[in-house]
C-alpha cells in the first residue's frame, strides 16, 4: 500500500508543531530533545487535493544527541472506505537524513489486527515558502 502524508511544519495551517525542547536550544529537527506532534492529512495520490483516507497522527522525538536520528511513534488512522476506524501502528527509529527510512509496523487495529511490517517513508518535496512537505509511505504488512 503506498501511502502520501501533507505535512505543513509551520505557518496557521500547521500539521506539525515542535512541543519541547532543550532550553536555549532551538527546538528544529536536528537538536537532540526536540519533540513534535503531528496529525498530517493522508491521500492515496501525492496530489494534495486528493480525498483524505487518513490521518497520520503521532509524536516524533529527535532521540540521537548528533540529531542524525528520531524516535516516531505514528497512527495511520483510517477515515474512509473499507479500511474506515482500522489502524496501523508505526514506531521505531527513524533516520532523518536517509533517502528512504524504514520504521517497524508494530499492530493495528480493525481490518489490520495483529498487523506487522515496514513502512518505508520517503520525503518527495519540500515548499519552504508555504512550510509542506510531501511524503511518501509505502507499506509492506501482514495482518490477519
């Protein structure tokens, strides 16, 4: 399943602000400590005006002292269609200067009990005058 994440990082629409940090530190996603919230839109076409199936909501902690990796702990929360309520639970280590990072799928729920697998998040493009990004999920997952 390939799946695409709107992330807007800033500005009045933001989908992802910064929580906490390190006092005297910049709260950005290479200082270690600094911790965010998300609850971007997901779309099965990168077009961000395509119908949401999901959201993806979360927590991402920058977990390496050097700032090279993070810890994510997301929710693939399914909103529409036959997958509608079901959930897919992503957690793990994720290193944020990579291509490609692969975090586990570690369960699930509804349609996607007892899941496992690898979501493979790829960023696709970066707007810095409007703060979006575009990422892309492919999901390998067993479930039963």
């Amino acid at each position: 399943m390939t799946l695409y994440f709107h992330d807007y990082y800033d500005g009045p629409n933001a989908t992802m602000v910064a929580l906490t940090g390190i006092p005297g530190k910049a709260w950005i996603f290479d200082n270690f400590g600094t911790t965010y919230v998300a609850d971007d839109r997901i779309t099965q076409k990168p077009d961000k005006n395509s119908p949401e199936i999901a959201r993806g909501q979360g927590i991402y902690v920058t977990s390496s002292l050097d700032g090279a990796n993070s810890h994510i702990l997301i929710s693939i929360v399914f909103t529409s269609n036959q997958y509608n309520g079901s959930t897919l639970e992503i957690h793990g280590r994720s290193l944020q200067a990579a291509d490609v990072r692969e975090v586990s799928v570690v369960g699930g729920t509804g349609e996607f009990k007892f899941a496992r697998g690898i979501a493979k998040f790829e960023t696709l493009n970066v707007d810095t005058s409007t703060f979006y990004a575009l990422v892309q999920c492919n999901l390998t997952v067993l479930h039963y």
